[in-house]
C-alpha cells in the first residue's frame, strides 16, 4: 500500500508536466490544425537556454524566465519563418517540417553544446517527504504541481477572461469571419505558437531535473507521452489535456513501479492505439470521428 | 457502365480504353501497345541497372564497394516507404523499427541454424525471406491499427512504433541480448569466384540483388491496378469507396508491402555487418528514411534511388569536412553525427518549402521549363 501511494504521488508530479507539454500541444491544435511534432526538441533548445542562464547568473529563477522567454520567442519565430510557408494542400507537409525542425535543433544543440548529458539542478530537495510514515511528494514535486496549476488558471483566464483571449478563440474557430470583424488572425497564429512554445519551455525546464539530465534527444519519449496525453483528453481540448497528462503519468508510475522502467514504452504505445482505437476523439470529446 | 457494354458482347477485340482513375497517374498513361509490356520493359531497365553497377564495383576500393551494399539496403527500404507514404498518403515515422525486426529476424535465424552447426548457402536467402514475412506480419499488425487513423494520429503512434527498439531488445534480453545485440556467422564470397574475391564485393552483390527484386516488384505494382488504388485512395477516400475500392484493405496491403521492403532492407543491413544492436535503429533512423524520400520526391522510385545514395554519402560528410579542413579536435568531434542532422534537417525543410516535388520532381520542373522556352523562339 505504501509503494502504491508513493507511485501515485510520483505520478501526479510527472503526470503534471505531461499535462503542462499536452496543454502546448493542444493549444497549437486549437490555434492551427496541426500537431507540433518538434514542441519536444524546442522545448530542449529553451531549456539549455535556460541552464545556461541559471549556471551563468547562479539563479534557477533568472534561468526559468530566460527559458520561458526563450520559449516566446521561438514559437514566434518558427511560425513565422516556417510554418508560415508550407503548403497546407496535403497535411503531412507540416509534421514533415516539424520533423526537420527536430532533426535541425538536434543537431545544432549537439554542435554548440555537445552531445554528453549535462547536469541540470533542480531548485528544491528532490527526496520525498514522510507523511505519517508514508513517502509522499518531495519539494521538487509541488513545485512542479503548483507551477503547472498557476499556468493552466492563467491561460484560462487568459481564454474566458480577456479581450485578447476572446480574439485568439474567434480567429481559431473561425479565421475568415474574424478578419472580417478587425481581428488581426495571422498575429493571433503567432502568439499561438508563442504561449505554446512558452508553455512548452516550461514544461521542460520542469521535467528535466527528474531525468539523466540536459540532452539533446531528453524530450524525445517525454513528446511521445505528452503527444498521448494529449491524445487521451482529446486534441481539442485543454482540460482533457490536463486530465490526460494526470492520467497517463498515473498509468506510466505504476506500469514502471510494478512491470520495471524498460516496459514504458511499451505501455505509452498500448495506451495511444487502445484510446485511438476505441475512442479516436479522445475521452472527454463528444464528437464523432470520421469513417469512410 | 451502358456504354461499354454492347462492344462487350460483341466480342469486338478492342483495346481496353483508358480507365478513368488514369488520370491519377503523373506523366502520360503507359499504354500497353506500342512500348511492350511494362514488366518487360521494367525487367530490361532492372537488368541494365544491375550490369552497370555490377561493373562499377569490380573497380571500386572495398569501403566504396560496402558503400554501395549500404545504398542497396537503404534502396529497398526507401522504395517501399515512398509507395507508402507518397502514394498512398500514410506517414509513418516507424519504418526504423520495421527495419530493426527484418535484421533481428535475420540474426535469429542464422543464429539457429549456426548453434545447430546447419551450414549452407541457402540459409542467406532463408533468413531474408524470414525477415520480410516477420516484418510484412509486424507491418499487418501496425497497418490494422493505421487504417483506421489519420495524419497526425498515425504519425504519432508510429512515432511511438520508434522509441519502442530499445525497449524491446532489453525486456526480452534473452531473445535479443539487450544493448550488446546479437552477432551471427558473417558471410563469405563463395569458393568459385577465387579465394581472393573481396568479400565487399560480394556483399554489394547481395544487396544489389535484393534491391533490384524490391524496385522492380514495386514498379510492376505502382503501374498495377492496386497502384492505381492506392493513389485514388490517397487522393479521395470518399470517391475511391464509391469506385469500388474497399479503402482500409488497401491501406493495410499498402503498409504490409511497405513493411516487407523494410524487413528485407533491414535484413541485407544486418547482412553487411553480421551484427544487429539496437543503437543502430534509433529514433532519428526512421527521421532519416524520411528525408531521403523526400528529398527524392514523395511517390518516386527513381526519388528513392537518390535518397538512398544521398542517405549513405551525407552520413560521411563529416569526416571528409575534417579532412579537408584539417579541423580541430574538439570541432570535429562535436561535428561527428552532429553535422548529417544539421543537414538532413534543412534539406527536409527546404525541400518541403521550396520544391514539394522533391529532387526528381525538380530537375523533371527545370526540363520542362527549359523545353518550352526552346519551343517559345520557334512560334
């Protein structure tokens, strides 16, 4: 029982930096109809940003702003320089960008910094605390719990509460009548990208320290995970994007916990095919899924 | 439907007239007629390419020679991912582990018939022929599931497909001996071409013949009825199920086929080393296949044949780079590997920017151009 609630507190922290890389992927769906295959090996390239800050300045904090910074202005960047341009008559043209994108960050990231595993500190103990004799979370895991939750109030917020929220949703749902209404669509494409990418940045400076370390290919599971979460609440939805990533960070703990850490894998490609499978439109959607 | 009926039953021997879905094809129609039959002349261009190849390396140095083995294996992987993914319109990102179970299949078999001390020239051709009926059965399994997913969907759980070779071979380390992986008995020119044939040779040899038995059988099928299925239902599922074509057996026979030429591709790259690890199937393999076709252009053998040279030769640019340059130490270390990504990537990305056609679809674009401004002066 103690091993059972250890695993499921452990899972709740991962499952919440599932959930923060989810809501990225999701937020750039809702925005473009595309799924941001390289939102992983962006996320690295904020992240050596942001340790390159921290070990510079000696501060997690000014490393965790430049990171999240970086983040801004890489989504921004990528939209504009490239997503911009691709064609949209086949739909494999975009993660086929995507994945160059991968292979070309990689890569630079393995130039400039090499490609060993660099040690990234985290801000808090990471060993978990007694609670009545129990292992419960460690410092480090309500960190990332509470992070996660203040982002996901403040882009809600952001969405139902804001002028500027109001416009990103009507330029998503429907491009042609808000260019109609005054709505600048295309910038709203980019601050899409950019909160996504931000989003992201985060979600990687948070999962990090819980690895090997700072490399080059660190996020590339971490994306097959949050690509499931997000497929598990539905790719149209936010909140199904966190209940998700929760989920599936349950779900990998235990199958880890109990079957070894080698089965993960594994399990993350059984649960994608089992929800695409049965429920294509993930578990909260209630629309139906295309049949030919 | 009327209208061809009455020349029907009058038992006119008329030619078949084009079929609607000809219209799919880029280019003219071939027409059976004129030109011959398409496998002969399919046949003729495969011998042609074999010969020449043949002679190429009889005067090739032995690392140039395990260099064009190298470009054979890929060939039969890339040709059979650019059916699918090209023509058929299913992006799968998985083809690096399909790879994986051709060589793991080959290197288990060897293995057994090497501990039972069974040796034999026919256990080479047995083994591949295991490759590709494991891998078509893995690509069965993995072509069910992608029926009935969609762009991205299939992108990702294919992606998933990917990261699962590592894991594999180490919860079954019995089976497959985890990081080490297997070694198997390597193989050796046969005794008749003299004792001192270079065993490279022989090699690109086999790869050679593999990867003309793979792009002949697949240009015989893309100029198939099932060809012209796959591209309609690429095109329009909806209008290809009212044509007749059952459109979820299509794509599962698409994602077998391509998952054969993947095993055996697989299989001859195991062949070249007599080793099989799964350090050698990463994540970025299956991202390598797919820059080389579509660098090549997406649904073109002959693409295929460039993508596969360009796969091999780009991976030595490094090296050379150093050198040439005489680099640095540390430069070149970080340069290792590294430096093939960098490249790959932005081929991916300009080539989808600029020229969605591809290498072949490019230089075919410029000749066209340059074609009509000679025909421009004589109007």
């Amino acid at each position: 029982m103690d091993r059972f609630l250890f695993l499921t507190f452990g899972g709740l922290s991962t499952g919440a930096v599932y959930a923060a890389f989810a809501l990225a992927l999701v937020l750039i769906w809702r925005a473009a109809r595309l799924v941001n295959f390289a939102q992983g090996a962006m996320a690295v390239a904020t992240a050596y940003v942001g340790y390159a800050v921290a070990s510079a300045t000696g501060s997690y904090w000014l490393g965790l702003g430049a990171a999240v910074l970086a983040g801004l202005l890489l989504g921004a960047l990528v939209e504009r320089v490239l997503m911009r341009f691709v064609g949209h008559a086949n739909p494999l043209n975009e993660v086929i960008v995507a994945l160059g994108l991968v292979l070309l960050i990689q890569a630079v990231l393995g130039m400039v910094f090499g490609n060993g595993y660099r040690p990234a500190a985290a801000p808090f103990d990471t060993d978990a605390l007694t609670l009545g004799g129990v292992a419960a979370l460690s410092p480090y895991d309500l960190w990332v719990l509470g992070a996660v939750l203040v982002v996901v109030v403040l882009l809600a917020l952001l969405f139902t509460r804001t002028p500027i929220g109001l416009r990103m949703r009507a330029a998503a749902f429907a491009p042609e009548v808000s260019r109609l209404l005054g709505v600048d669509v295309s910038r709203m494409l980019t601050l899409g990208w950019a909160l996504a990418a931000a989003v992201g940045a985060l979600a990687g400076m948070l999962v990090v320290p819980t690895g090997l370390g700072l490399h080059p290919h660190a996020m590339d599971l971490v994306f097959v995970v949050a690509f499931t979460a997000a497929v598990v609440g539905g790719l149209d939805s936010p909140a199904g994007a966190v209940v998700g990533g929760l989920l599936v960070g349950l779900i990998l703990s235990y199958v880890t916990g109990y079957l070894g850490p080698d089965t993960t894998p594994l399990a993350v490609l059984v649960l994608l095919l089992a929800v695409l499978l049965v429920r294509p439109g993930g578990l909260f959607s209630s629309a139906k899924a295309r049949h030919v | 439907m009327t209208a061809t009926r009455p020349s029907a039953r009058s038992g006119v021997d008329r030619p078949a007239g084009p079929s609607p879905l000809r219209r799919l094809l880029p280019g003219a129609p071939a027409t059976a007629g004129p030109r011959g039959s398409t496998l002969l002349r399919h046949l003729a261009g495969a011998v042609l390419a074999g010969a020449l190849v043949v002679l190429l390396t009889n005067q090739l140095p032995p690392y140039q020679n395990l260099q064009v083995a190298r470009v054979c294996a890929f060939l039969c992987v890339t040709a059979g991912y650019t059916v699918l993914v090209g023509l058929n319109g299913q992006l799968s990102l998985g083809h690096g582990a399909l790879m994986a179970t051709g060589a793991y299949t080959v290197a288990l078999v060897q293995r057994a018939f090497d501990e039972r001390g069974v040796q034999g020239r026919w256990i080479l051709p047995l083994s591949l022929l295991a490759a590709v009926a494991a891998t078509a059965l893995a690509g069965l399994v993995i072509g069910l599931a992608a029926a009935r997913l969609r762009g991205p969907y299939l992108a990702g759980v294919t992606l998933a497909v990917a990261t699962l070779v590592p894991a594999v071979s180490t919860i079954f380390t019995g089976v497959f001996n985890g990081e080490q992986g297997l070694r198997f008995p390597a193989e050796t020119p046969p005794a008749f071409l003299g004792a001192y044939f270079q065993p490279e040779r022989w090699l690109a040899w086999i790869a050679l013949l593999a990867a003309l038995l793979t792009v002949l059988l697949l240009a015989n099928l893309v100029r198939s009825r099932f060809g012209r299925s796959l591209r309609a239902v690429r095109d329009d599922e909806v209008a290809a199920r009212l044509a007749g074509i059952h459109v979820a057996r299509t794509q599962v026979l698409a994602f077998v086929v391509s998952a054969g030429c993947a095993g055996l591709g697989g299989g001859v790259y195991a062949v070249l080393t007599a080793t099989v690890a799964p350090g050698k199937f990463p994540l970025e393999l299956s991202l390598f296949l797919l820059m080389a076709i579509v660098i090549g252009g997406l649904g073109s053998l002959a693409g295929a044949v460039w993508g596969a040279v360009l796969l091999v030769t780009l991976q030595d640019l490094p090296s050379l780079l150093t050198e040439t340059f005489s680099l640095s130490g540390g430069l070149a270390q970080r340069l290792e590997g590294n430096l093939a990504l960098a490249v790959f990537g932005l081929i991916l990305i300009v080539v989808m920017l600029a020229a969605p056609g591809g290498l072949h679809g490019a230089v075919r674009t410029v000749a066209a151009r340059l074609r009509a401004r000679r025909r421009v002066p004589e109007d």
